[in-house]
C-alpha cells in the first residue's frame, strides 16, 4: 500500500508539474492601443489628404506577436473603406512588452458621399501556426464629416493635394520640361540666325 501511494503521489506530481510547465510554455498573446477616441471637429474635403494622430500599439502579452492595421465597420454608422487609408508600418512584431509608434493617413475620394463617419482603427493579432485560433485586436473609435463640395472642387483639391505631397518633384519636373522646350525653341532661332547671316 505505501509503494502505491508514493508512485501515486509521484504520478500526480508530475501531472501538477507538467500542466504547471505547459501552462508558462505557452505564455499569452494580447494587444493593446494608447488612444480611445480621434474625433476630428473641423469638416473634411473630399479630394483631400489628412495626417491622422500617430496610433501606439503595444504588446501586453508576455510571447512575441504580430499586428496588422486595419479599418474595422460600426454598426449602423458610415464607415470609410480600407482603401482611404495608408498606415505606417502596416504589418509589424513586437516583443513582449514593446510598442511601435503607426502613422495613419486617410485620403479622402473625390466622389466620397458628404456625410458623417465612423469606424475603429483597429491593431489585429495576426494568428501564426495551424489550428483554429481566436483573433484579438484594439482599435480607437474615428469619427469625421466629410462636407458637401461640387465635384469640379473635389478635383481640384485633390489636384493641389497632390501637388503638394510630391514637392519639390511637383515644381522640378515641370520646370525642368519647360527648361527643355525653351533651350530646344532658343537653339532653332539662333542656327536660323547664323545661316541667314551667311548667305
């Protein structure tokens, strides 16, 4: 009776210690956001380019993960599409523990409909490994009107939108064209010049 009583306690002991094992192998994956809420007053253009605030995404988990940003819907409210936005870095790891600073910004279509919007900038766990896994995430709630404006408006300030995301290149290529034309134009006129002196 003792000897199966004490293979009985070494037996349960090692189930103890090997669950007990596992259970700090396995660690934990979370994940976790520094703003609740970018509310954005003034109305927004269509055709138009916004920076958002910066987003701060951190790794409460105690195993390495991965993130993706996304642009996640609110039911019943108008929610912008994925294609608005531009987030930088778009995919990235952090170690337990660790944050990494994202830039979002969100162009705004020419043909968007003016109306109010809302949607949640959404940090997801991207799952790693073969197996059913359940996805976390954390977003910040944005909220913004996008303002009534005729379409030829909308063009228009997408076309100075573009104009000034591309400086100096805007400015520099144009003028290098031009410079082009004017030296190709002034070198016909001064050889017509030199042949009619010659004759």
């Amino acid at each position: 009776m003792t000897r199966r009583r004490a293979g009985s306690a070494v037996l349960i002991a090692a189930i103890l210690a090997l669950t007990v094992g596992t259970g700090i192998a396995a660690g934990s994956v979370g994940v976790a956001v520094d703003l609740g809420l970018i509310a954005i007053d003034q109305p927004l253009d269509r055709g138009m380019s916004y920076n958002l605030p910066t987003l701060g995404v951190r790794n409460p988990g105690t195993e390495p993960a991965t993130y993706r940003m996304a642009i996640a819907p609110i039911a019943q409210k108008r929610a912008p599409t994925q294609s608005w936005f531009s987030f930088e870095p778009s995919e990235f790891t952090l170690a337990p523990g660790a944050k990494q600073v994202v830039a979002i910004r969100m162009a705004v279509p020419v043909d968007a409909n003016p109306d109010a919007y809302e949607s949640l900038l959404e940090a997801a766990l991207v799952g790693q490994g073969q197996g059913a896994q359940v996805g976390a995430a954390a977003g910040a709630r944005l909220t913004f009107t996008v303002r009534l404006s005729s379409g030829f408006e909308a063009v228009a300030r997408q076309a100075i939108d573009l104009f000034e995301r591309w400086l100096p290149w805007s400015v520099m290529v144009p003028g290098l064209v031009l410079l082009t034309v004017l030296l190709r134009w002034g070198g016909r006129r001064f050889r017509l010049r030199i042949e009619r002196r010659q004759g």
